[in-house]
C-alpha cells in the first residue's frame, strides 16, 4: 500500500495499491467523504497512466490544486518508484 501527504487539499493523505498498472483500494483521510469516496469507487481497476490523465489538473475552488490533482501527483510518484 502507497501514503502519499496531500498538499494545499482538505484531504490530508491518500492511500492506494498499484496491482499489475491498475489502480485499487483508494482512500482519502480527510476531506469531502461522500466525493472522494464517489472519485475511489469510480477509479477503482483503472490503468494507472488513464487515471492520472483524466484527473491530472484539476484545481478546487480557488486553489490551484484538488484532492483528484493530488491523486494524479500520487499515482505518478509510486508509478516513478517502481
């Protein structure tokens, strides 16, 4: 299982396992559950590389960065250190 410390979200850490380039068992502590629940279910199996494509940018509100911008940083920090 990957940690990965949010920055600038109301999340504060992600969780999440990368099994054969797929996308499982995503977890936000913190932040808007029922959303972030909703983003884990939908990204649930998904290839690694379309995730952080479709959520790679994603800004909340004023800030220039969300709780999806931060799973994309996730996704490619552990695809890095594979």
């Amino acid at each position: 299982m990957y940690e990965f410390k949010t920055k600038g979200t109301c999340s504060s850490r992600i969780l999440f396992d990368l099994e054969d380039g797929k996308v499982k068992n995503v977890q936000f502590i913190g932040g808007c559950n029922g959303n972030l629940k909703g983003i884990a279910a939908l990204v649930e199996g998904m290839d690694v590389n379309e995730v952080i494509s479709r959520v790679q940018g994603i800004t909340c509100g004023m800030k220039s960065t969300s709780c999806p911008d931060q799973l994309a940083k996730a996704l490619q920090e552990a695809k890095n250190a594979q």
